[in-house]
C-alpha cells in the first residue's frame, strides 16, 4: 500500500495558562472554563501515526505532551474491518505524569468498540 502513511503534528501554545505544573483535574473545575481555554498548561505538543497495515487492518498511534511539567498522553488504536458495514476497535488512553501535573491525575482506559453501518 504505496504512500498509505500518515503523520501529523502540532504545537499548541496558551500565553494564559500554567508555565509549571499545570494543576490536572483539581485545577480543572476550578478555571474559568471556556472555547479559549484549550489547556491548561502552556505548550502542548501533538505527534500522529497512521498505517493502513493491510485493507481490513490498521493503527493509530497518537501522542501529547506538555514538556513543562512532564505530563503525556498516549493514544493507541487498532480497527479491523469484519465486513462491508461492520468493524471493531481496540483504542487505550493511557495518561502519564505526577500528581498535580496536567495529565497525571487521569489515568489510563482501555476500551472496544463494534461499529455497525445502515
């Protein structure tokens, strides 16, 4: 499958936010909660991978950090294919870091998912 990578990145940067810990879920609840407050730390950086393995199968690897307090997430994915209108999925959120630090507080799912088309 010729040409069938995906890669992605992003940098997002937030002058109002945390340089340092960035609080996780106890600082959360107590921002001032709004579309202009993407984060609650400073920087984030974004990094995807997508492969088509073979036509029914493929994988998702997705990561975020905050590299001022050491938090991340990571998100991995797998989707077969079982027919025209039926596939399954393998996804985990798996979150790191300390307590206090934007992503520390979360921790970590795994989960699937059947998908039916009409």
């Amino acid at each position: 499958m010729k040409n069938s990578l995906y890669l992605h990145s992003a940098v997002l940067f937030s002058s109002n936010e945390a340089t340092g810990d960035a609080g996780g879920m106890r600082n959360l609840f107590d921002q001032n909660l709004s579309a202009k407050m993407l984060t609650l730390g400073m920087v984030n950086l974004f990094a995807q991978v997508t492969y088509p393995f073979t036509p029914l199968f493929s994988g998702d690897f997705s990561a975020m950090v905050n590299p001022l307090d050491g938090s991340s997430f990571i998100g991995p994915t797998l989707t077969y294919s079982l027919g025209n209108n039926l596939e399954i999925m393998l996804n985990g959120q798996l979150v790191f870091g300390s307590e206090g630090t934007e992503y520390g507080d979360y921790g970590k799912a795994i989960y699937g998912r059947i998908k039916w088309s009409f």
